[in-house]
C-alpha cells in the first residue's frame, strides 16, 4: 500500500519541479490575446488617422474659401476637391464636402446665405442654422465647412461595418464682411 502512495508523490514533485514546455504553453494562452490588442491597436490608430485627416480637410476647406471675396463655380469646384487631397493617402470615394456660408441677424441667429457641395446635398439657401453659443455674432457671417468620411476598418468591417466620422469648421471671412457666391 505505501508504495503507490510513494510512487503518486514522486510524480507530483517531479511534475511540479518540472518545466519543460511551460513557456511554450503560455505563449499558446496567451498569443491570441497578443494578436487582438495589436490588431486593435493597428485598427484604432487607423482610424484616429482618419479622424485627423477629416478634421483637416473641414478647416483646410474652410480656410481656403474665407479667402475670397466672390466665389465662382470653378473656384467653389478646386476648393471642395481640395478635401481630398487633404485626405490622401486614404481614398476620398463617399467623402462628402458642405460648404456653406451663414448670415447671422441681429439677434445672431444664422440663415443659410449659400451651401455647395459634394458627393452631397448642400444647405438650402434661408434655411435656420443653429450656431454655437460663442459663434452667435449679431450682424455677421461665417464659413462653415463639414466633411463626413465613410471610414472602413479594415479588419472590423464585419463587426462594425461603415463608421462615418464627421467635421466641421466655422472661419470668418477675411478680406470682405461676406462672400459672394457667383454662378457662373
């Protein structure tokens, strides 16, 4: 009887003091684990990129139209496709680009004075623009750009599907008190 209970105890030592293959074990546990946080990691990287690029390309528009005093067609055309540049190396395909300039009355609500835009739908003209508190100025115009990216996470696609990330930029015109947006 005593040499069975003998032998189970020496292979319990032996298998505790043993460390063969642990390492090996471990980074079988472990290695999926390893491989979603740097997937993840790659992912959201990814997308705060986008993000940027997005928040970019909003001020970038905005900016470039504030620089005007009148604005016809073929300008209106180089400034909304300069958004995606602004984007690339991401592709700008369903990126919508708004710009929009707003009159704000005397009690600083702002109306839409013209909207163009692309790959969307732009503002309709007198439409009631809700400004934030501090851009609410009696008597005055602004720029307002927004830019929605369809962002695709390349591996969470199924998971998530189509992410839109959106901007948007509100500049002061700076050589006139408003532009002009000229049809032509």
């Amino acid at each position: 009887m005593r040499r069975p209970l003998h032998g189970s105890l020496s292979h319990l030592r032996r298998f505790a003091a043993g460390r063969d293959g642990v390492a090996a074990v471990e980074f079988a546990i472990i290695l999926p684990f390893m491989l979603v946080l740097y997937l993840g990691s790659v992912e959201a990287g990814n997308g705060l990129a986008v993000q940027f690029k997005a928040a970019l390309a909003s001020r970038t528009v905005a900016d470039l139209a504030s620089q005007y005093t009148s604005i016809n067609n073929s300008t209106m055309t180089g400034i909304l496709n300069a958004a995606s540049t602004v984007v690339a190396p991401y592709s700008a395909t369903g990126m919508v680009v708004t710009i929009t300039e707003i009159t704000t009355d005397s009690s600083g609500q702002g109306t839409v004075t013209w909207s163009d835009s692309l790959n969307g739908t732009a503002h309709t003209v007198g439409q009631s623009v809700a400004l934030p508190t501090a851009l609410q100025i009696a008597n005055t115009s602004l720029i307002w750009s927004e830019v929605t990216y369809p962002y695709q996470p390349s591996l969470g696609l199924v998971m998530t599907g189509t992410i839109n990330i959106s901007q948007s930029s509100y500049f002061y015109p700076r050589l006139a008190t408003s532009i002009t947006r000229v049809n032509s």
